[in-house]
C-alpha cells in the first residue's frame, strides 16, 4: 500500500463510501462494504466508519503534535499513564495508515 490515499471528504452513501467533489464527474468510489450477504447488518455502518477516516487521520495527527509537546516538555511524566507510550502508539497507528512500511506494532 502506497501512502497516497483520496483526499477527503469521504462521503458514505448506503454502504457505499465515496470521496465527494461536489461534482458527479468528480466523484470517486473509496470503498464499497457489500460483500458477505450474513454480515449485511453491518455494511452500512462500516461504510459510516471508512468515511470518517480522513477525519479520524487528521485528528490523530493533531493530538501527535499536541501530546509530542507534552512529552518534549517533560509534562506529565509522573502521570501513571504514560503519554509517551501513547504517542508512541499514535505515531504508529498514523504511519500505518499513510501506508508506511517501516512501522512496528506497540502493545498498549
């Protein structure tokens, strides 16, 4: 997997998810989630959360730089969470999904 996705938005429609350009020659099908007819209870909301992943990315990342403040600073060191296990985990989880190979999985 390459780390060029569809730019958002992402648009779901049934179960159907598409990145809308507001235009219908513009548009372009991310992904569709029909496809084992026992899970089809599912497909509509698993089409709701593929859509939201641009949203979802960008949210990580702001929280990485915001929580990669904390850690630099030494804020928080004597919480019992550790904020830089979670940024850690964050960090992986981002670089996952702009699909870059290099990354190892962090139990949390």
């Amino acid at each position: 997997m390459s780390g060029n996705f569809t730019p958002g938005p992402w648009k779901q429609e049934g179960w159907t998810v598409i990145a809308d350009r507001k235009t219908r020659r513009k548009r372009a099908m991310v992904a569709e989630c029909a496809c084992a007819p026992m899970l089809k209870d599912h497909w509509e909301a698993d089409a709701k959360l593929i859509a939201r992943a641009p949203d979802m990315l960008a949210a990580l990342e702001l929280a990485a730089l915001y929580l990669g403040k904390v850690v630099a600073d030494g804020l928080l060191d004597d919480c019992v969470l550790s904020p830089k296990r979670a940024l850690d985990k964050i960090n992986v989880v981002i670089a996952k999904a702009k699909g870059e190979s290099h990354v190892t999985e962090i139990e949390v």
